[in-house]
C-alpha cells in the first residue's frame, strides 16, 4: 500500500484551488487597477481640459460649449452603439472625433477661431479623452474598451529586450562557442597531439562573444517589438 505524505495532499489540494480562483482573481485585480487608473487619468485630463477651455475663451467660448456639447454626445453615443466586441481606445477615440469635427465644422466656420486648426484640434481630442474616461470610470467591464497599459509599455520596449540580452548573454558566457554570431569570434580549438581534453576558451574571447550575442540579440528582439507595433496600427 502507498501512503501519501499529508503535506503533499495539502499542497495538491491548494494548487487544485489556485487555478480555479486564478482568473477570478485576476478579473477582480484588473478591474481595481483600471479603476486606479482612470481616476488618475481623468483627475489629469480634467486639467487639460481647463486649461484649453481658458485659452479659446480669450477669443470664442461658444466654440468651446460646442466641441464639449458634441463629444459628449458621440462618445456616449458610440459606446450605446458598440458591439460587446473589445475595441482599443485609439481606435474608439479616432472614430469619434471625425464625427465631432464634421458636428462642429459649420458653427466653427462662423468663428473666429476659424483659423485656429491646431488649437482646435486639441480640444476636441482633450474632451473626446475626458468623455471616453468618464464613459468607462462609469460602465466599468461593460465599456469593452481595452486602454494601453504603462507596464505593458515598459515590459515589451525595455524590460523584453534587456531579459533576452541577458538569457543570451549568460548562455553565452556559459556556452561561448555554441551560439552565433559570437561564437563566429571564437578561434576553432585543436586537441593537443598528445591526446586529453580541449584547451579551455580565452576568457577575452568569452567576453567578445558574450557582448557580441547581448547586443545583437537585446537589439533583435527591439527591432521585432518595433516591427510587430508599426504592423498592427497599420
């Protein structure tokens, strides 16, 4: 008869209950960050709203109740409209200013700020952002709305290629001879003619290779993270 240790029992039975807990947890942990996170970002928007706000009412306020007026109405009328499919906000936001920008088009040609395109521009990106945050602070999950993260941002831009320089880098300074290009810099080892093992490397030639691969590899790994963003706003 086999008998099982009681502390293995309990780890069996805690992992068992971990994996079923995990993507509750991690649902929950997600939508406490969000949150977090579009306070923060709406506390901050609100301040370049105002501050735009100031600088159109030193010539046309009216132009400015009419950007606000039509944002919020296109973006809460994009999110009653969307699908329950996940959109990524630039996309969301892109469809909506073009909308808000022809709304607004025949009163602004009345305006004097007629002239003002850039200004006009960031204003109407400064309130369509400060909507869509309010839109998703309000309906949570249900927005569907997926918002680029920083850490995410900072993982595959900077974190990604240092941890594959490094990986490649160590197997490397391990292995110098086994992985190319900088296996390449290493001069071929002969067995010495009386017989027994290799020489061992130079340890400059195992430093050459180990900065050779980290480079190359770090810098590979950069230019495929760069590549796969260009295609996908392409």
């Amino acid at each position: 008869m086999i008998l099982i240790e009681p502390w293995i029992i309990v780890i069996l039975t805690a992992s068992f209950f971990i994996i079923l807990l995990t993507p509750f947890i991690r649902r929950i942990g997600r939508a406490f960050s969000t949150v977090r996170r579009v306070s923060r970002r709406i506390l901050r928007q609100s301040g370049v709203v105002r501050r735009v706000q100031r600088r159109i009412a030193k010539t046309d306020p009216t132009i400015f109740k009419a950007i606000n007026a039509s944002s919020l109405k296109h973006v809460e009328k994009a999110f009653n409209s969307k699908s329950n499919k996940w959109i990524k906000e630039k996309e969301f936001k892109k469809k909506v200013k073009s909308k808000v920008a022809i709304e607004i088009e025949s009163e602004l040609q009345k305006s004097p700020m007629r002239e003002m395109r850039p200004l006009i521009d960031k204003t109407i990106e400064a309130t369509i952002d400060l909507a869509v945050l309010k839109e998703i602070s309000k309906r949570g999950d249900q927005a569907r709305i997926a918002m680029a993260s920083p850490i995410a941002k900072l993982f595959w831009r900077l974190l990604f290629p240092l941890a594959t320089a490094s990986v490649l880098g160590g197997l490397t300074y391990v292995y110098p001879d086994k992985i190319p290009p900088g296996s390449l810099t290493i001069p071929e080892r002969i067995p010495p003619p009386t017989g027994g093992p290799l020489l061992p490397v130079d340890p400059l030639d195992i430093v050459q290779s180990t900065a050779i691969n980290a480079a190359v590899f770090g810098i590979g790994a950069l230019v495929l993270v760069g590549l796969i963003i260009l295609i996908r706003r392409r």
